[in-house]
C-alpha cells in the first residue's frame, strides 16, 4: 500500500512545474513515503519485546489522548496517529521561511492543493539551510526551523494517516496532547492560502482541548504543564511585543531607496533591547535555556511566523465560547472558511476582544521537558 502511494505521487509530479520545481516536490514525495515505511501500527510497538517499556507507555499516553480526541473534542477518528515511526532525526521537517529587512509580511510559496503558505519544508536539514542561504542572497531575512510534526490534512488517511514519531513523543503529557489536537484539528477545516486561519484555528482547538484534558490528569501533569505554558506565554509576550514595535517602526521606511541611519539603529537598538530583556526573563526561570534558540535567531522571518498562529486566536476562542457544542463550532468554522478571506477575517477580529489570549502553540522549546 505505501509503495502505491509513492507510484500515485510519482505519476503525478509531471503536473507540478519545472526543473526546479519537480526537485523539491520529490523531495517532498520521497521524504513523506520514507517517513510512512518506518511506521508500524502501535500494537506491532507494543507486543514487541524489542521496544523498550518507557517508548511502549509514551504510546499507552497517546492511544489515550487520541480516543480523548475523538470522544470528547469531536476530531476525526480516523487512522491518523495508529501508528508510530522511529525517524532517528530531531525534526519531522525543516521549514524555510523569509521576509523582507524592513517587513513582516512573510514571503509565500505556492502549491497545489495547499495553495500558499508561508513555508517551505524540506526533509533534508542541509537542503533547507541551502535554500535559506539563496533567500538570504537577495536580501531577505531568512531562518530554519525545526518541525516535530505536520499533518498530510486527512488526504492520506487511506494509506494509514500521520503516524506518531520520535520527534515528539518524548513530550511532557501536556505538550503531547497539544500536538495531537493541532494537528487532528487540521483535518477538521483547512483552507488553501491562509495560514492565518488554519493555524489560528488549530492552534484555540489545541489551547481549549488541552484544558479539559487536564481536568482530568494528575496534579503532578498538571504543575508541569503550567510551568511550560508560563514560560512560553512569556517568551511569547515578549516577541510579539518586539513585533509590534517593529511593525511600528518599519511604517517609516520609505517603500523604495536607501535606509537612513536613524532608522537602522532604531531597529538595531529593538533588537538589543529585546536581547537584554530575554536575559532577563531567563534569570527569572533559573537559568531554563529552551528559547535560547529562538531568541539568537529572532528576526523578521521568526516573528511573521508566530503571528500567523497567533493573530486569530483569540477569535477562534470567543467563538468556541458562544457555541453550544464541539460539533457547532466547527461547522461555524467551517461556515467562516466558504467567504473571502478579507471578510473571513474581519468576521473573527470582531470576536478577538471578548477573550484573553491563551498559551501559544509554537515555537516548541528546543528541550521540550520542562525542568
């Protein structure tokens, strides 16, 4: 059955562009087909004596989190997450994305079925930092980052659906039943070229059902979970609160011609002062090192990214709130994703003020325990 959907998406890439472009989506193809290959079903995991018992109750945890999702949140009860794939790397995928030295708009890539978004992911950690470096040549702002997991949006569920994989599941209770949530949830409502909505949408479902499934956890989950979700609110509050300032500051520069210095180091003296600032909240968590690396490659490209899961949050959860049900909020969602996009949008910033901002859902730690 795997090797059928390679052939399927082999037969297919003649219709997708050019030279270049039928590189990156074999790339895309083989990398995603070597990544099914490697998984086996979880009962295969957990009647093998060959799996070590700390992996066969990680894959206990989620079995539990994923009917949760399905009884409870109403999220597809499909194959998605059956099976498990050990891929002996950090990362599911490496993301590229760029945007311009004096904006926040991100650089978009098209593609079909998935229309445009605001990423490109690459298998290959080197070809990924490679396609950064062109970005980089002309100008823009780039950075890589590291994705645990991603979702194939339920068109692959005939094949055996998204696995669970090493990448993360090794996380804290918490954390995993927040992953598992964003990505079911995307099988739920996704529209093509809009980041925005989809991982804003993702993002409350993930934020609400993490909720309730800690009502019913144990005080010991529970703790851990508020001492991760406190960090990252503030790590987040701290980089959206750069963003702002930059967003404020790069309305003076002009739309064509040479940066005056005044300008440069404004922006040079933003980033300084968010540099030191970071310092500052990492001597209140005791020397916690996991934004470190966010925070040394922060900058244009880092920053449109986390907003595209944050900006409609708050509207998705004002919405949840005036719904009676799992089932009626989504088909609302689904109600807001047939308009136009500008109208979609302005239907969910009407929302926003009725709810205060949650947890974010990325960027991920790069030591996802919480110590």
């Amino acid at each position: 059955m795997k090797r059928a959907v390679l052939w399927a998406w082999v037969c297919a890439l003649p219709l997708l562009g050019g030279c270049s472009a039928m590189g990156y989506y074999w790339q895309s193809v083989s990398g995603h087909v070597r990544l099914m290959q490697a998984s086996r079903p979880i009962d295969q995991w957990l009647q093998s004596d060959a799996t070590p018992e700390a992996l066969k109750e990680r894959l206990r945890l989620a079995g539990r989190i994923r009917a949760f999702a399905s009884q409870q949140l109403h999220l597809p009860d499909n194959p998605s997450f059956l099976s498990y794939a050990n891929l002996n790397r950090p990362a599911a995928v490496w993301n590229v994305v760029a945007a311009p030295e004096w904006s926040l708009q991100p650089k978009q890539w098209c593609f079909p079925v998935a229309g445009c978004v605001s990423y490109k992911g690459y298998y290959d950690e080197a070809a990924a930092a490679q396609e950064a470096q062109q970005l980089a040549a002309q100008g823009l702002e780039t950075a890589v980052q590291p994705v645990p997991a991603y979702s194939t949006l339920g068109w692959l569920n005939w094949a055996g659906g998204d696995p669970l994989l090493s990448t993360f599941i090794g996380y804290p209770e918490g954390e995993l039943a927040r992953l598992i949530f964003h990505e079911l949830a995307h099988q739920v409502v996704y529209v093509a070229g809009d980041t925005a909505f989809n991982e804003s949408f993702a993002t409350a479902v993930e934020r609400l059902g993490v909720g309730l499934w800690l009502e019913q956890a144990s005080d010991a989950t529970r703790s851990q979970y508020a001492l991760y979700d406190g960090r990252r609110r503030q790590w987040r509050d701290l980089a959206m609160q750069l963003r702002r300032d930059l967003m404020a500051l790069y309305k003076q520069a002009p739309t064509t011609g040479r940066i005056e210095p005044p300008l440069l180091g404004a922006k040079r003296a933003l980033m300084q002062d968010f540099a030191r600032q970071y310092a500052l909240l990492r001597e209140s968590w005791g020397g916690w090192s996991g934004y470190d690396r966010w925070a040394a490659r922060l900058n244009n490209a880092t920053l449109a990214a986390l907003a595209e899961y944050e900006d409609l949050t708050p509207a998705f959860e004002a919405l949840y709130q005036r719904q009676a049900s799992w089932p009626a909020f989504y088909k609302e969602v689904r109600r807001l994703a047939q308009l136009p996009m500008n109208e979609r949008h302005q239907q969910l910033r009407q929302l926003a003020p009725l709810v205060a901002m949650g947890s974010a859902s990325v960027p991920q730690p790069k030591n996802s325990k919480a110590k």
